[in-house]
C-alpha cells in the first residue's frame, strides 16, 4: 500500500469470487465472478444497458416476484373473479399480473438454454422428492405448455384491466362487453398453462429454488467444461488426419486408412462427448462477451464457434466406418495362418470405402475450412440492446487451422492447468452467486469477539478518526 500503509483495511470472504480469485491466474473464472457481482439493472449514462450487464441478466432467473404454487389458485381465481356477477377489474389486472410475473422467469429460462435436454436429464436422474427431481418434472410440464403465448395473453389481460380502471377501483357487470373480452382471454390463458398449472404444489414449491440457479449453474459449467475441452483437443492432429484420410480412402490404402481412422477416433472422443452435451454454438457465444486479457477465452470462443458448426456425431460416425471397412480388407490381406490372402476380396472391400469417403469430405470441409461466427444478440433474449461481443471482423477470418497454434500454447499454459484444476474441484462461478459472499458481510464473522464484517470495519474506522481528531 506504499504510504497507505497501516491506514487501509479490508475484508474479502474466500468465497467471494469478485476479490478472493487471482485474476492473473484464473481470468474466465475471475470475470466471470466481477460479472456477477454486479447487478443487471445497472444502465449507462446514455441509458443503454451495458454488455456486462446484459451477460450478468443472462447468467440469472429472477424468481423473485414468481410464485409457482400459486399459479393454479390463481387461475382459478381469475376464472372466479370473470365469472362474478360483477367483476372487480382491478382484482383481475392483480392477479393477471401475478400469474405473468411467475410465467415471465420459465419462459426466460426456457428460452435461455440453460433448460437444454442434457441439464434437464441430470436433474431427473435425482432421487424422487428432492428439489432437483421436482424441478425436472416442473420443466418437463413447462416444455408441455405454451408459456410464451400465455405471457403474452397474462399481460394483454393485465394491460387491457388496468387501461379500463385508469388506476381507480371500477366494477362491471359479467355481461358487459369489456368483461367477456378478458373472459375470452383467460379461457386462452387456461389452456396455455394448463400442464404446468396441474402440477402438484409442493413440487412447484421445491423446485423453485433449483429453477431460480439453473441458468448460472448450467451456463457457467458449460463455459468452464468447454474451455477446458476444447483446450484439451489435438486439433493439429485432427486436421491434419482429416486431410489424410481421404487421400488414403481414394488410394484405396486400407493399412493406410485403418491406423489414420484409428488416431482419429481418439482424437475425436473428447470432442463428441463435449457436442453431445453442450450447444458449442451457444457456448461459443456466451464466451465471446467474457474480458479476457490473457486472450484465452477469445481462442476458445473462436475455436467453439467453428466446432459448433460442424456435425460432429456423423463426422466420427463416418471415420468408425472407414476404419471397420479397412479393417475387414487388411484382415483379407493379412489372413490368420493357414489361410491364403484374398486380394479380391480386399479390393471390393475397399471399394465400399469410396462413397464413404465422399461423405467424409462433405462433413469434413466445415471444420477444415470453417470460419468463426458473430455473436447473436438473441444470446442474451429478446432484450432491444445488441450485445456488444468481441469477436472481430477480423476474429471471423480466422480458420481453425490458423488457431490451432494458439490452441496448442493455450493447452500449455499454466492458466489452463489452474483452470482443469477448478473444474475437477467442482469450484463454479455459480456457487458464488447463489451464495450471496459479495453480499453478506453483515453475516461473515471475523474475530474471536464474534463481529462481523461489517462491525469490525466499523470500529476500524472509528479508531482511525479517534486517532486523527
């Protein structure tokens, strides 16, 4: 602190991640902790919100003004409330609002990706009767119903209802024209809602608070497995295999082809358990708007953004194939002993190789000559901003052959090494979040007299202007 020294103080929880984590060291993980640490209301002075901001509202669920139970009485009542002899229209703008402020966060999540198959599977694999279980069945009877269009039917009912009382109490009778309008509306209303709303109350209660951290716990995990992932692929392996091999196909070279499509099926099994369980293109994005100074996480997006448009299942599909049919012909040419080489039938064995080989091609030219893509501002939902993102125009020229040597010093840099270490460790931004450290000081005890963060800088303080006066 030079001169400062003895007249600075501070606290950081170990598990705060917006001062506790060495950003040198651990720069994704590191950001990822400033982002959110802050709030996503937070606008610009022109008004406009910004990019961090913007990730940070995409990295949560605001559950907080939802009430899940209650959405089946509250259809209910809104049913009831329509029906009345007369009609209390500021009772209904109530309750269509509440019934749109608890579908406004599924519709979000689902529409976010973080709701994907893959998470969704993992949550159902829980025991039957824990809060991650319920949130499985909750998002399987979301997916079932139309929340989209009845978070827009809830709102125009809201809207409508409190365009009519103009802010005051008004009463009208059920048959009056305004009345059946809603009525109509909330008949829409019901059906749209109708799978979710039938769930049983006390799975909607306990899943709420797995659905409220689903987004930064799917999304920061995706980000982290991907980093380490794709950093850990030998990608000037695979793109030079994957030239190869169809000169050996065309060759008709079954040694050849067997032991190339061999190194290939080992260079692709990372790369198809990370396609198969991740949206590469999504991820891609999500990176792209992370600061990153050590330029690492811009490697990976990029890297990501080109595997994500490539068919990665049929592309090792295509090479397991190449390698059983140029197995079965140097079997016909090498015959266990006794038995005679059969050099025809090798030959129309490797004939079967050719159109598989055309097929290689066809997939294999995306990531042979794939190029990076832009950042879609619907990354982060259907917000009026576009995100700022830093992939380049120039980024974009990049192919996966001109990163591939970036890739390798990346894979080789003690950042990766701190950053496989923090996934093994199950250490994830997400925790942070839901944690509340960088908010809960008042409850962080310090010192053997039990004060907390807050008091003891407090009566640091004090001290110091005791001093001074």
């Amino acid at each position: 602190m030079g001169k400062l020294s003895g007249r600075v103080a501070s606290i950081c929880d170990p598990g705060d991640l917006y001062c506790s984590i060495e950003k040198g060291a651990s720069p994704l993980l590191g950001s990822l902790g400033s982002i959110l640490s802050k709030s996503p209301s937070g606008t610009a002075a022109d008004g406009t919100v910004g990019g961090n901001n913007e990730f940070a509202a995409a990295l949560t669920s605001d559950f907080s003004d939802a009430d899940l139970p209650a959405l089946g009485s509250d259809m209910a009542t809104l049913g009831q409330q329509l029906t009345a002899p007369t009609v209390d229209i500021k009772q209904v703008a109530t309750t269509a609002t509440s019934i749109a402020q608890t579908v406004a966060p599924l519709v979000d999540l689902l529409d976010s990706g973080a709701a994907n198959p893959a998470a969704n599977g993992q949550l159902a694999t829980a025991p039957t009767g824990t809060p991650e279980h319920a949130a499985s069945e909750v998002l399987t009877k979301a997916g079932q119903s139309d929340l989209t269009g009845a978070l827009d039917t809830a709102t125009k009912i809201a809207n409508t209802a409190n365009k009519l009382t103009g802010g005051d109490a008004l009463d009208l009778p059920s048959t009056s024209a305004e009345v059946q309008t809603l009525a109509m509306a909330a008949d829409t209303l019901g059906g749209q809602v109708a799978p979710i709303s039938g769930a049983p109350a006390d799975a909607l209660t306990s899943a709420t608070s797995v659905l409220s951290v689903l987004k930064p716990t799917v999304v920061v995990n995706q980000v982290l497995n991907v980093v380490t992932g794709v950093t850990s692929l030998d990608m000037p392996g695979i793109l030079n295999n994957l030239t190869l091999l169809p000169q050996k196909v065309a060759a008709l070279d079954a040694r050849g082809a067997h032991e190339i499509a061999g190194q290939l099926n080992n260079q692709f099994a990372p790369l198809v358990k990370m396609a198969a369980a991740v949206d590469l293109t999504w991820v891609s994005q999500v990176l792209a708007i992370i600061p990153d100074p050590s330029g690492g996480t811009q490697i990976a997006a990029l890297v990501a953004s080109i595997l994500g448009g490539v068919d990665v299942i049929r592309l090792a599909n295509i090479v397991g194939q190449i390698q059983e049919i140029a197995w079965t012909a140097v079997e016909k040419l090498l015959p266990p002993p006794g038995q005679l080489p059969d050099p025809l039938g090798a030959g129309a064995a490797m004939t079967g190789l050719l159109p598989v080989g055309v097929d290689l091609a066809s997939v294999a030219v995306n990531i042979l000559t794939g190029r990076a893509t832009k950042t879609s501002p619907e990354l982060l939902g259907k917000q009026a901003n576009a995100v700022s993102t830093s992939i380049t125009t120039q980024a974009e020229n990049l192919d996966l052959r001109k990163l591939s040597g970036s890739l390798t010093k990346l894979s080789q840099s003690q950042g990766t090494e701190d950053l496989v270490s923090l996934v093994g460790e199950g250490l994830s931004a997400a925790d942070f979040f839901t944690s509340g450290a960088h908010t809960n000081y008042n409850a962080l005890v310090v010192d053997n007299a039990g004060r907390n963060a807050i008091q003891w800088l407090s009566d640091w303080l004090n001290l110091q202007i005791g001093r001074a006066a």
